[in-house]
C-alpha cells in the first residue's frame, strides 16, 4: 500500500537517493531541504512516515522533532537520520520521541529495513487492539489498548518504542532475550552492530518505570545473554 513519506534533509545528494529508493517501493515522496520548509509541509499533509536529519538549516531536527511530538492528533512514526554519533545526540532524538534512528553513512538495505519495519508498526496501531486486557505487575500496569503505563497509579509518559519493548516483555515474563532478539522482535529489523540501540531504549525505560534503575525490578540484565521480565 503507497504510504505519503515525508523526507527532510539538507544533504541534496542523500536526498535523492533515499527518495529514489522509497520510489521504487510505491510510496509517494515529498522532500525538503530546509527545517522550516520541512515543518511547514509536515502541518499541510498527514504523513505516514516522517525522515529528518538532526542537523538543518532553520529549524533543527530536534525540534522539529519535539513539534511533530506535541500533535496528540496523530501519531506520525520519525525515523532520524544523523551525522554526530555521541551518546547524548542519540538519547536527545528518542526522548523527544523519535521512533529510530541510523547514523550516516549508513546502508541503503538497512535504511529500507528500517521504514518497512516503521510503517509494519503504524499499520498494526492503526487495527483495533485484539486483546486490550491490562497487564499488572506489582506497581506497574500496562494498557495495550490505550497505551498507557503506569506506576503506582501514575501515568508514566514513554515513546512509543519504549512502550513497544516493555509491552513486548511483559508478553513474556521470565524469558530471557538476547540484544539482538529484541532488535528483531520490537524494531522489527536485526543487525549486528546496533545493540546499542537497545541500550539506550533500555536505559531510558528503566529510568521511568524502575523504583531504583540501578538495582532494577522489573527488567532484568542477565550478563552474557541478554534482559528477563520478571512478573514477581
């Protein structure tokens, strides 16, 4: 099915290419390449799928990012595109609520894996929820129907991949999941080298839903596999 993807990059040359690909997969394309042009187009159309880059001219990719955030309209899945490659560039793009993200350069297989597997989850938000019962562990209680988490009666505010991943492991507590297992499971994509992209989701999830993140509760590392749900 053609999905409206919407394409904001400085990077003429980058552009192009991702618009070409995109192309050859039936969507329909738009493109910009200055921050504000990007914002503006965003607010015109209703897009299935939105590709930004952190650094533009005008308004940035983190802003526009938190922009398309405060829309509780609608939710359009962000995919960011990067050339900084810290730690805290990344954290910044996924607390604002960027689904993902890839680190330029980066290769056009995986980039494409990426937006298939973005646009397989909007469609599945989009079908009404075939079991919408509420899982509760301890303090915690996860609504799969309304998407809420929270703790000790407290709505707790996470991204929509954050909610995937706890959602994903309460599904099965007391199994154990490799980095990699997960990659492929909640992002829908596995590729060795992006462990860390569960890192940083991990981290920033048990910051809100553990009582003490450091000596966690709920998800546990089991050092040398992976992480465990633990329902007691």
């Amino acid at each position: 099915m053609q999905k409206k993807i919407l394409i904001i990059e400085d990077d003429v040359h980058i552009a192009e290419l991702v618009r070409l690909h995109l192309s050859d997969l039936g969507h329909s394309l738009e493109v910009c390449h200055h921050g504000d042009e990007g914002w503006a187009q965003y607010q015109k159309i209703s897009f299935d799928l939105v590709i930004l880059d952190i650094m533009l001219p005008g308004l940035d990719g983190l802003e526009i990012c938190k922009r398309i955030r405060t829309d509780k309209q609608r939710y359009t899945p962000i995919l960011m595109l990067t050339s900084k490659t810290t730690e805290l560039d990344r954290v910044l793009g996924l607390e604002l609520g960027a689904d993902d993200y890839l680190t330029k350069p980066f290769s056009l297989m995986e980039f494409i894996a990426r937006v298939k597997a973005l646009l397989r989850r909007s469609d599945a938000l989009s079908q009404p929820a075939i079991n919408n019962t509420v899982l509760e562990f301890k303090s915690l209680s996860i609504n799969p129907n309304s998407h809420e988490v929270r703790c000790d009666g407290k709505l707790v505010e996470l991204t929509a991949k954050e909610f995937d991943l706890l959602h994903y492991f309460a599904q099965h507590p007391g199994q154990v999941f490799s980095r990699l297992q997960l990659l492929d499971q909640v992002w829908g994509y596995s590729h060795e080298g992006y462990e860390h992209t569960v890192n940083s989701h991990m981290n920033r999830l048990r910051s809100k839903i553990e009582p003490d993140p450091r000596n966690p509760v709920y998800i546990k590392t089991i050092w040398g596999i992976g992480y465990q749900f633990l329902a007691e």
